[in-house]
C-alpha cells in the first residue's frame, strides 16, 4: 500500500501545480495558541541585514509607526529569547522579536530601501495583511468543501515548515515517516497513517489529509503548528526525542478533544469526495467562469473594432 505523501516526505510534499512558496511565507511560524509570527532576525537575514543591530533602527521605527497608528506596540512586537545556530553547528540563545503580520509591514516599510528584498517583503505583507482580513470576513460563510479546501491547504505548507524543523532536530529525511507516525499515534490513540488508510477504506493511490472533513484536518493542523513551536522552543536534539514530542504533542491535542466533548478524529466521517476532485471542480468551476467574463465582454465590443483573422479591421 501507498503511504500518505504526508507522512513519508512531508518536506517534498507539493503538488505541481502549486505555485511556488514565497520565502516570507516560509519564515511564518505559530506559537502555541496558533498565532502566526515572523522572528525579526529571520526576517533581517532574508532583507539582507548581515548585522542585526543595523535592522533594529528598522524595527524602532516600526514601534513608533505602530503606536502613532493607534495600536498597542505590545500586541504586535513580543521579545523573546530564541536559538541560532552559529558556525560548526554552534547553538546559542539570542534576544528575538516575534513580529506580527501587521509589524512585518511596518517594519520592511522602514527597511533599507537599497536591499533587493525589501521591496518584495513590502508587496508580500502588504498583499498579505488584506488577504487575512478578507479571509477573517469570508471564512465564516464558506461551505464544509470551501473549508476542507483552504484547511488541506494549510496543513500542507504546516507539515513542510515541521519537517524543516525537524530536520533541524536530528531528524533525518528517511526518518520523517516515523517522526509524523508518532503525531498520528498520539493524536489517534495509536493509530498510524496506514492504520488510518485502512480505517478509512481508502485505495492505494488516495493521501488520507485528502479524504479528511474540515474538523479532522484542523485537529492535525493544530498537532503541527504545536509540535514545531515546541521542537524549537525546548530546542528539542535528536530523532527520538523529536519522535517523543511528536508524540505528547499529538496526544494533548488529543486530550484536549476528550475534554470539550469534541468527536475523536478517527471517529469523524470520512468525506465521499478526495481533495484532489474538489480541486478539479473548482478549476472547472474557475474556467467557466472566466470564459463566460471573456464571452460578456466580446459581446460588449463597438461595432467596427472586431479584428477578423488577416488583422484586418472589419
């Protein structure tokens, strides 16, 4: 049997046509509540800062932008203490700053206009910020496929930043298998991906992630982003104890389930439709839907501008 794409190469796992990840989007990360944050010295390397006392006029403008706008710099710019790998793989615990989205754009709007970078960070944040504040608006109002959708899609660049961090760890690539098992068999009460394959009935070639209702999907999404922020925030060394924290981290979650009276996830509906047809629907549905827009608007041409096939003005 095929295993899940998930759990045997979580960091190749992207389809072809995916477009490709934006490197701002691959410096996201989520705390333990699930709030999203960029580190202000990830964020100073990928600009192109080589000294990071040279980006803190950069971010001291950005607190003082943030207050004038009427925010709490608090809310937006926590300190705190991360790990950086030095020279020979040398770990050390440096001061850091977790910036929000909303502080990532105002800092790259204060950067060094001069770095090549900083220009596309200001696009990508900007971009960005009203893209999450559309989402916060619509994701109330979509259907459970909408939702299957956009959380697939979530988890999916979540297991790949985990496995990069993993991989930070110990954790080998032909080891990455057993590392996400071990998520499974907590937050399943045991179960590993191909247990759940088979609890499912899904053939061969189907991912288990692409027959999951939304709630299942959260529940894992939830077991991924806890597992990275806690690899790096214990500064967790080594395959088997990345595998053990895999593992708690799964079977909290779990718990944590129990205690609200939620559905177990190997207990919630397995969805008759893969996510890969709800993908292909949704392409069909886009085509239609921009070939009707270009129909409407040849229709709507003055008389006298159509070109026939010579070039020719007709």
């Amino acid at each position: 049997m095929t295993n899940d794409i998930d759990s045997t190469n979580a960091l190749a796992e992207q389809d072809a046509s995916e477009p490709r990840q934006s490197p701002f989007d691959q410096l996201r990360r989520e705390t333990e509540e699930g709030v999203e944050y960029w580190s202000a010295r990830d964020l100073a390397k990928i600009l192109g800062y080589t000294q990071y006392d040279k980006f803190r006029n950069a971010l001291q403008k950005a607190m003082t932008a943030c207050e004038n706008s009427g925010h709490d710099i608090a809310d937006h710019f926590e300190p705190f203490t991360n790990v950086a790998v030095g020279g020979k793989g040398a770990r050390q615990r440096v001061e850091d700053i977790r910036l929000s989205r909303y502080a990532c754009y105002l800092t790259v709007q204060n950067a060094d206009p001069t770095k090549p970078l900083v220009s596309m960070g200001q696009t990508y944040f900007a971009v960005q910020t009203r893209r999450a504040e559309a989402m916060d608006l619509q994701i109330g109002t979509m259907t459970e496929d909408e939702r299957r959708l956009f959380l697939r899609d979530q988890v999916s660049k979540q297991n790949r930043r985990l496995a990069e961090t993993a991989n930070l760890a110990g954790v080998e690539s032909r080891d990455f298998g057993i590392f996400q098992d071990h998520g499974y068999m907590g937050l399943y009460g045991g179960l590993r991906s191909g247990d759940i394959h088979r609890r499912k009935g899904l053939k061969p070639s189907e991912h288990i992630l692409d027959r999951m209702a939304s709630e299942e999907l959260a529940a894992n999404y939830f077991r991924a982003t806890q597992a990275e922020a806690k690899l790096r925030r214990d500064d967790i060394q080594g395959k088997h104890a990345a595998n053990r924290t895999h593992y708690q981290v799964g079977r909290e979650v779990r718990e944590t389930i129990v205690r609200l009276g939620g559905t177990l996830p190997e207990d919630v509906p397995t969805p008759d439709t893969d996510i890969r047809q709800l993908k292909r629907a949704a392409a069909k549905r886009l085509k239609k839907a921009e070939q009707s827009q270009q129909s409407q608007q040849s229709q709507q041409l003055p008389a006298g501008n159509e070109v026939d096939t010579s070039g020719e003005t007709t």
